[in-house]
C-alpha cells in the first residue's frame, strides 16, 4: 500500500466523502502536498485527524469532522450478522443502532409491517434499515415507514415496485432495451394461465417468486407434469418468507454464470457502478461463495453489464444501494434477472476492493446528502473472495441444521474479515436462514486472496452444531474454484465429494471424548474404558492415562463430546443402553432380509404435509411427508419400496432430528 493517498482514496479510507477531504485539505485541518498538480495526503496524517477526533469527544469520524448526518437514531429491522454489521457502521458513525428481539416471547415478527413500524416508533428512530430478507424489498413496507416520519434507508417504494418485483423488473428491462431470457411475468396468477405460459415457453423452465430473493422458493421444472406441485411448493415458501406468494417464469439457461452488478444512486440524479461480483457457486439457488471482480468478465463485458445496470437504475429513479443480477454464458450472451432493491449479501467483498462503507453510504444519502464521489473514483483494488457459513449438513443434502454453538473461533489473518451474527451459546432454531456468518478474504490480486481464504477457513472453528465449514474448505481447494471456471451448475456436478473417508471419525477425537467424558468401567490391570456412541457408530474407548492431553480440539456440554473432525463438529455421547426393540428389528431384518423400517426426519421442522397413508404401497423415492425448516420446503421419501405399516405424524406436528415420521414394512 502507498505512504500516501489521493483525497478519494483518503475519503474512502475513513468513510467519508472525497469532497470532504479536500475541504479538510483547503481549510488547512489535513495536511497534504501537491505532486504534479493532484493533492497527495500521508496516511499518517489522515489516520492522526481521526484519531485525534475520536480521543477529543469519543464519537464518530464523521460527526466530529463536521459531518453529523440528521440520522441519529437507526432501527435496523433485522437479525443475526446483518445487524450486527450494520450497528458496526453505526457505532463508527455515532449513530444509536436499535436492534429489536427477534427470539423468545416477546419477539417481533420481521414480517409484520405494522409491528414493525410501530417498534421503530416506540423506539424513537429517525431511519430505518431493512437489512436484506424480511420486508427489505416490500414497497407497502417503505410507504409505512415513510409515513410514519421515519427515514427509509433505502430505494423509492416506486422503485422497489418497479424493481424489486421480479415480474415488473422483467417488464421494465425489456422496455430499456436490456435482454431477458424468455418467460412469463404476467399478472393472471390462476394456475390455467401459469400451465399454458409453461407450455409456450417449455421445459426446462425455472419457477421463481415473484417478490423476495436469496433463492427461497425457486423450483426447476424439467418435465411439465411436475408443473403443479412446483408451483405450489413455490407459493407456500415465497408465502411463508415474503407474504407474497405471486410467481413467474423463465427459460432455464443451462451451466451460465451468475454476475451482478452494484449500484450506488443518491436522491439528487448522481449514480455510479462499484463493479461486478461473481456469484455463481450456488446450492439450491442460493450463494454460497461470491466473489470481485468476475473471473469471466472482461473490459468489454463489464462496459455492458455496468451500462445496462446503471440504465436499470436510472430508468426507475433509483436511490441507495442496489444490484442487477444477469446470467452471463460462455459465448457473452447477457440476460438480465432481476434486481435486489436493497443491500445484498455478498457486499463486503465490494466494500473490500473499493474501499467503501456501503452501509455509510446509505445512510448518507438517507439524509438526503450527494453521493460525494463519481465513476472515476472507483477505483478497484486487488481481488476479494467471501464464502457463507450455513448451519447446514452438506453431506445431507444442504439440510438446515439446529442446535447450539459451544466452541467458536474466527480467523484474525492479513487480509481476512467475517461478518458474523452469532458467539458462544447462540441457539441456532429452525426459524430463521441459517446463514451464521461471512468470511471474507482480500488481497492483490486473485490468486492471493484464494489462498488467505484457504488460510482463513482452515482456522475457522465451530462446534455444537453440523455446518458446511468441511465443505467450504473442500470447495475452495477444488479446481473449478481455483481456476475461475464455475458455473451456477458446478456443485451439482461435483459434489457430493468422492472422499469415502471423510465422515469416519479418528481415533484420536475418540480419545479426546473418552478423556473428557471421563469414568468408564474399570478393568483388571488395564485402563478403563467407556462406550461411545458418535453418527450412528458405536465404540469402546480406553480412556487416557492421567496427564496425557486428547488429540484434536473438542469440548464437553451437556454431557456430549463436540470434537472437530477436518471442520465437521460431531457429537459424542455415552452410547445408549441396550435396545431391546432396536435389537429385535435388526435380527429379523438380518434373518429375514427386510422388515419393517423407519423413516426419520433428517432436520428439525415442522409437518407440511403427508403424502401416504397407512396400507400404502410405496417404491424408493416416493415422498413420504414434507417439512419446512427455516422456511425452506424438504421431502422426505422412501428409502425402498414397501408398505406403510405406521405413521407417527401429521400435518402442523414439531419433529426433532432423527425423530419417527413412518414406519415401511419391506
């Protein structure tokens, strides 16, 4: 990094505006010289203004350098790492962050625009930041908001209706002239219309929630007799996450990429691109590594994508952050998708190559400041990577996990940064996304960055609870990663992983349970020992002489072993005493080759539905019972064919993992 910064380096640096630096610059309260006619600032100097500051009366750069905005109070209408990350920008500005309870009796339903507004009232906020998910993107929301003398952080509700409705979005694009992949986004939404735009445009088709993002109820539908249930399945999940349950269509693209591009507009006609973001590994339709600038993109195709973004934007007098989103093929074709009219996910690792604050640039123009910089000074440096750690078994089908965090430790690196909404004793429920948290990685340039985030998840620890760090620490090793050729298709391709081994547990995380559980039954002459039960495995283990420390990194709660195995948090309890049921099933299925079979929930969740009956015959695959969790929609089908003897469940019943859902006689 240079000793010395221009005034818009200087200005991104500490989150203020460049024409605010070069004010400091002129009135002699910034140090600085002029180098062939441009003002160079030490970032000594810089770095001493704000500190002197911050030491003087403990607020905010911002405030005390004679940018107090009129927002001092922010209700962040969120949860989890979003609002931890926007009280962070909060904190730094002087801004009082209201976070409302989200958990427990007294909680406030995101969902409910009237609890909402009300809450932020009692609070005596002056602004309101949406985060991402929730009501982010509802323009009858941003109305309440705004009526009710609240600053909205975030685009005109005539916006979000234009824009982040993807049926209006679709329509819009068109008229400027932006393409879009063939589909439906018509306003008849009986199902007689949504058949025959189905038929006209034909399979393979996507079905996507007209409101919302983040993936949540996107259905493909390869056959169009499996219309109907994708679009209910579609429906009940964009219902239950967006209270919307409106649905369009499109053609769905085989293996493109997924790129987007970050807007910024403030309220007075200035708007510039921050650059595109990659985004194309993806599980279920949801991101799980994003990263800037797109391998794929060249000078050319960013001119495109940028000039088509920032028509989108201007086209509908957009304000604040936003994204377009476009699938990008291999021979340059662009379609436009749709556009987040709100801060998306994946923004640190704009905020990293940039070196915005983009949460301070919202609230900025919130309070009705200019934007205070243009296009040209953005200037991008170096790469950056981020990757999403979900509470979710990706050996079982990216199943939503629950449970709670015991052990936890983030990397502290060169270069690495996590945004992370939990810490030790967090109860991860069923209620919510289970994104845990961002890590993210920067550096010079691509190949760098790739290997601080290879650094970065290999010191990262959580235990209490099944996540997908395993699998985040394989996907960046993997050569489609490491190379830049993803697609949105890749991990259907690749993964599960060919590694047999990778679930068997070592002896030496048996040790460190054995020693930490302690007692066990005592032998003549030889060290005791005690029976474990661990991912359906149980195993005697000799527990430890005194003094000798257990290998790999575990801790006891609760009575049960969380040992890290290669990233994967697993659970080891004293095995249960003998089932004498359990035993008789295994004998007859041993001696007769089948009997009956339970079928259990994979997850904890809720009974959407029950396909079967008792006296049904099924085969392998059929579904069985639907379970939502973290309102995502899972089926759960038979393992073989058979009869259903018993079903332990109905529609609106709480199961618990492992729980008895149906019992199938062979």
């Amino acid at each position: 990094m240079p000793d010395e910064l221009s005034p818009s380096e200087a200005a991104r640096r500490i989150g203020a505006t460049t024409r605010s630096v070069q004010r400091w610059i002129a009135s002699g309260s910034l140090p600085a010289r002029r180098v062939g006619g441009r003002w160079r600032v030490a970032i000594g100097a810089i770095d001493a203004l704000t500190s002197a500051a911050t030491t003087t009366s403990g607020s905010a750069t911002g405030e005390l350098l004679g940018e107090k905005s009129s927002i001092r109070s922010l209700f962040i209408a969120n949860r989890g790492e979003i609002a931890v990350r926007i009280s962070r920008t909060c904190a730094r500005l002087g801004v009082e962050a209201v976070v409302p309870v989200t958990d427990g009796p007294n909680a406030l339903d995101l969902l409910s625009i009237g609890a909402v507004v009300d809450a932020a009232r009692a609070a005596g906020a002056d602004a309101l930041h949406p985060g991402f998910g929730f009501l982010a993107e509802s323009a009858p929301f941003a109305e309440a908001v705004i009526a009710a003398g609240i600053r909205w952080v975030g685009p005109p509700p005539a916006a979000i209706r234009a824009m982040g409705d993807k049926a209006a979005a679709r329509r819009r694009a068109r008229e400027l002239g932006v393409p879009t992949l063939p589909g439906y986004d018509g306003v008849d939404q009986s199902d007689e219309a949504i058949a025959a735009a189905a038929a006209e445009i034909g399979p393979p088709l996507l079905v996507k929630p007209s409101a919302g993002g983040g993936g949540k109820g996107m259905r493909i539908v390869g056959d169009l007799a499996q219309l109907g249930e994708a679009v209910a399945g579609a429906r009940r999940e964009a219902r239950a996450a967006f209270g919307d349950d409106r649905i369009i269509l499109e053609r769905y693209l085989e293996g493109p990429r997924h790129v987007e591009v970050q807007l910024m507009f403030d309220s007075h006609g200035s708007g510039v691109h921050l650059g595109e973001r990659d985004c194309s590994i993806q599980r279920r339709h949801q991101k799980v590594l994003e990263e800037t600038p797109s391998p794929a993109v060249d000078p050319a195709t960013r001119k495109q994508l940028t000039e088509a973004a920032l028509a989108l934007g201007r086209g509908v007098g957009y304000v604040s952050a936003g994204t377009c989103e476009f699938l990008l093929a291999d021979d340059g074709t662009l379609a436009f998708l749709e556009m987040n009219t709100r801060l998306q996910v994946e923004h640190p690792v704009t905020e990293a190559v940039t070196g915005r604050d983009l949460v301070a640039d919202q609230l900025r123009i919130a309070a009705g400041e200019s934007l205070g910089f243009g296009q040209s000074d953005v200037q991008p440096n170096g790469h950056a990577i981020e990757v999403r750690l979900y509470a979710e078994d990706a050996d079982e089908g990216f199943l939503p996990a629950t449970g709670r965090i015991e052990a936890l430790r983030w990397p502290v690196g060169e270069g690495s940064r996590v945004d992370a909404g939990v810490e030790v004793g967090t109860e991860i429920g069923g209620r919510f996304d289970p994104m845990l948290a961002k890590i993210v990685a920067h550096g010079p340039d691509r190949p760098t960055a790739l290997a601080r985030l290879i650094e970065a998840l290999d010191e990262t620890l959580v235990l209490g609870l099944t996540t997908n760090l395993r699998f985040l620490r394989w996907l960046v090793r993997r050569p489609e990663v490491v190379d830049g050729e993803a697609r949105i298709d890749t991990l259907d391709r690749v993964w599960p992983d060919d590694q047999a081994d990778h679930r068997e547990i070592p002896d030496e995380a048996w040790q460190a349970a054995a020693r930490l559980l302690g007692g066990g039954a005592w032998r003549l002459n030889a060290l005791p020992t005690i029976r474990m039960a661990a991912d359906g495995v149980e195993r005697d283990v000799r527990v430890g002489p005194a003094g000798v420390a257990p290998g790999g990194e575990a801790v006891l709660a609760g009575g049960v072993v969380h040992v890290d195995v290669r990233g994967r948090s697993v659970a080891i309890r004293p095995a249960p005493p003998p089932d004498v049921d359990r035993a008789a099933r295994a004998a007859a299925a041993h001696a007769h080759g089948g009997g009956p079979a339970d079928v259990v929930a994979p997850m904890p969740g809720s009974v959407l539905a029950v396909h079967v009956a008792v006296g049904d015959t099924v085969a392998a695959g059929d579904p069985i019972v639907t379970l939502e969790a973290m309102k995502m929609e899972h089926i759960v089908a038979a393992s073989g064919p058979g009869q259903v003897t018993e079903l332990a469940v109905r529609p609106g019943n709480q199961v618990t993992r492992g729980g008895t859902l149906a019992t199938i006689e062979a």
